[in-house]
C-alpha cells in the first residue's frame, strides 16, 4: 500500500510547505500551519488535445461576439439592489461577509423570500442550523412562501443535487465553512475545502446560470476568513458592518464586477428583520446636540448617493510628550495631516494638543471632500467656538491650505437644501455652472483662514 503523502498549508493565505514551519513564509501568521493529506490529481492521457475531442469552446474573435446586456433579477430590497448594480445577476457569484450577529443570515433569508414571492425558486442551504432552527427564523420574520425551500446539508456533492433538482433561480450557501467536498481530504473550514468548494460552486453557477450567494466568516481583523483568491474567485463581494449593539447596519460592496464598488445599503435592525432606511441623513443627523464646540455637517457621496453626516472633534491639552491621534470612521492619517496643515498654515498650536475624532452613526468616510469638514471641526473644538447648526461644508484641502474643488457639488447642495440646511461653505473654483437651490446661502472659499473666518466669525 502506496504511503500517504502530506504537505502542510498556512490556513490564512494558502502557502504550502513540506515542512511544518512556526511561521508563515508568506503572510507572517505564526501557528497557521496546518498537515494535510495530497490527493493525487487524475492526469489526462498523453497526446494532442484539440478543443473537438474535449468538448471544450474554441477562441473566438472579439468583434463577432455579440454582446448582451445582463438581465438582472430583483430582489425588491431597494438597498440591496443598489449595492449589487440593480439587482442579482443571473449565473453570478457573490460573497458576503460580516462579524457573527450583524444580520447576514436575516437578509439573505429576507432576500430569498422576496424573490421566491415573485415566483422565483429559492434554495436556502444552512450548514450551520437545522431545518427547525431556519423555520424559527422564518416565522419570526413573516416569512411564508411555497418556492422558497430550505437544506441542512454540508456536503456539496448533495447541494448539488438538490439544486439539480428543483432549478432554482437563487442559491444562499450559509456558510462556505461549514460546506465540505468528499474528494478532499482536509477538515471543513480549511483552505483547501473552501477554495475546493467555492471553485465548485463557481463552475456551477456559470454553467447552470444559477445566482450563489456564498457567507463567508470573518476574522479577528475584519477581514474574510480563508485564503485571499476566495476574493478573486467570486464576482461580488459585499461587507455587512456595524455594531451589534446599534440598530444600524450598513452593506457595503468592495469588489463588484457587475456595478460600482462605491454604493452603499443602510438597514435598520428590528424584532421583524431588516428594514431599509431610504433617506440615511436623516437619521445620522436626528440626535446632533445643539450648541456643541467641534461639531460640524458634511455632504459626502457614496457612490450615487449623497449622505450628511456629523463629525465631531474632541481637542485637549495633552498629560504625556507625544499627543494621541485617535480617529473613527475617517483615515488616520489624513487627520494628522490636516492637523499639520492648521499648525502651519492657519497657526493653531496643534502639537501638545490630544485629538479625537468620531464620525456619528458608524459610516466610514475615506473621499477628500470631507477635509473641509474636519479641519473646521478640529479648529471649533480648539477654540471652543460653536458653529452653525445649519451650516454643511464640503471641500478637499490641499498641502499649501488651498481648498480645492470637489466632484458633484450640485447634488450635495440640493440634498443639504432638502434637509433645511441655510449655509454651504464650499469650495470657490465650484461656484458657477449650476443652479443654486431656493433657501440656501452659497459662501465660496479658497483657503482653510477663509472657511475658519466663515464658519467660526474669525
């Protein structure tokens, strides 16, 4: 009897090695290495392969191929809709992860009973609940539909016969981990399983046309756990975020091969599942305290979107040598950096200074023309001046304390109009082109002692 070979895989990032080694070689994981068993590949006999022996598709010239625009199915979630592109492409293959309890089995299983009312066949595969447990679930949310049907099975070779069974439009995997192939010998969970499996899931997604939905567990880190080609291998990946203990969850798409990467879906958390929240600035703005140092409006887009938010600055004389730095919802290093442009150019003493900064409501800015915002909200807390409740301020501030024009200031006005807000401090290169809404004062500024002199009289 021939011997078992083994090779030892890092269950991070999928290096192999036919050594057990301390430390990963290639992500620097320590203890991530794992044995597990080689099975041998069944090779293809020797000699000339032609793509008509193999049934496989010849090359094809790129002008004769005739292209069609994908037809999309609706999962009548709007939010959802919008950050897949329009709704669940056929044949696609979509990651979704998120912290355990955030709400990514509620809405998947929402989604599933929203398509299956429309006729849709549905199949909700959960390799981590019973059929009893899903039933629950499904009787707590009102869900109670005839094409929606449930398995609690986690071998694939099984899914995929049930899914060749009843033709479903959509299939809800839940969760990849837990879902193993019988021909690999590693434990579910495990590198080779999940990429085995994912690939297997893939092939039958593109030949099938078949729409996989694919849970993904995540790490301490925050990101999906398994090898990084999992990424690569799907056509979507989306991110559920937010705290378990807020009502507010938002989704978040940072790979999509059929729409922009920039959208994002906001849901409320209730009893009955996940609702949509349709104008979000509403409710990040509806507990801003009034009269408040530090605080200050910004209209910022994501994707098609335009949302108002409130940064809040906290600035207090530093107790040690080296003052803190501390940021949520907006880079770290792009608040020192207009720390370092306030010192210079405006002359606020900012280095013996501690500086906290918090976006409210969770959202997570990384677009340049929230700088405005932030510098403004820094400067308010430092001086301990109170700005406008109903001033929004847009605008990127460049090295030199410029303020440089920023992208779709129209839409950002008519939305900060909409809200009831009477002043916008905005870039002056953005000022003309445009119509100005009715009840809104425009200001336009070019340096960061303009906008401070605008916004805090001086």
């Amino acid at each position: 009897m021939a011997k078992k070979k083994t090779k030892f895989m890092c269950q991070e990032c999928g290096y192999e090695s036919a050594k057990w080694m301390g430390k990963c070689p290639g992500c620097h994981q320590w203890n991530s290495m794992v044995e597990e068993f080689v099975v041998p590949s069944n090779h293809r006999a020797r000699g000339f392969v032609t793509s008509a022996n193999t049934g496989h598709k010849k090359p094809e010239p790129l002008h004769t191929i005739k292209g069609e625009a994908e037809a999309r199915i609706s999962t009548n979630i709007g939010e959802l809709n919008r950050v897949l592109g329009g709704g669940v492409v056929p044949g696609s293959l979509v990651l979704v992860g998120g912290d355990p309890g955030i709400g990514k089995s509620t809405m998947l299983l929402q989604a599933s009973a929203r398509l299956a009312e429309q006729g849709q066949t549905v199949l909700y595969v959960s390799g981590e609940e019973s059929v009893k447990q899903t039933k629950m679930r499904s009787d707590r949310l009102n869900i109670f539909t005839e094409k929606l049907y449930v398995l609690a099975e986690t071998d694939l070779d099984y899914i995929e016969s049930a899914i060749d069974e009843i033709n479903p439009a959509l299939v809800v995997i839940d969760s990849i981990q837990t879902v193993f192939q019988s021909t690999v010998t590693s434990a579910p969970g495990s590198v080779s399983q999940v990429r085995e499996c994912t690939s297997h899931l893939m092939r039958i997604a593109k030949t099938k046309g078949v729409a996989v939905f694919i849970v993904g567990h995540v790490t301490k880190e925050g990101a999906i756990a398994g090898p990084r080609m999992l990424e690569h291998m799907v056509d979507a990946v989306l991110y559920f975020e937010g705290e378990r203990h807020h009502a507010y969850r938002l989704l978040r798409a940072v790979k999509n091969r059929f729409g922009s990467t920039n959208e994002l879906g906001v849901f409320e958390m209730k009893e009955v599942g996940l609702e949509e929240v349709t104008n979000p600035s509403e409710i990040f703005l509806e507990e801003r305290s009034q009269g408040a140092a530090g605080s200050t409006v910004v209209a910022s887009m994501e994707g098609t979107r335009t949302m108002l938010v409130e940064i809040q600055a906290l600035i207090s004389p530093t107790s040690f040598g080296n003052p803190r730095r501390m940021a949520t919802g907006v880079d770290h290093n792009r608040v020192s950096l207009l720390m370092a442009v306030l010192e210079k150019r405006v002359g606020l003493l900012l280095q013996n200074q501690d500086a906290y900064l918090n976006v409210a409501g969770g959202v997570k800015l990384d677009e340049p023309a929230v700088d405005l915002a932030v510098a403004v909200s820094i400067a308010s807390s430092f001086r301990d001046k109170i700005t406008r409740p109903t001033d929004v301020i847009i605008g990127e501030i460049g090295l030199t304390g410029e303020v440089r024009r920023v992208s779709r200031i129209e839409q950002r006005i008519h939305e900060a109009a909409k809200l009831g807000f009477e002043r916008a401090i905005i870039p002056q290169k953005n000022i003309g082109g445009w119509t100005f809404p009715a009840g809104i004062q425009i200001i336009g500024v070019s340096t960061v002692a303009e906008a401070l002199e605008h916004a805090l009289g001086g």
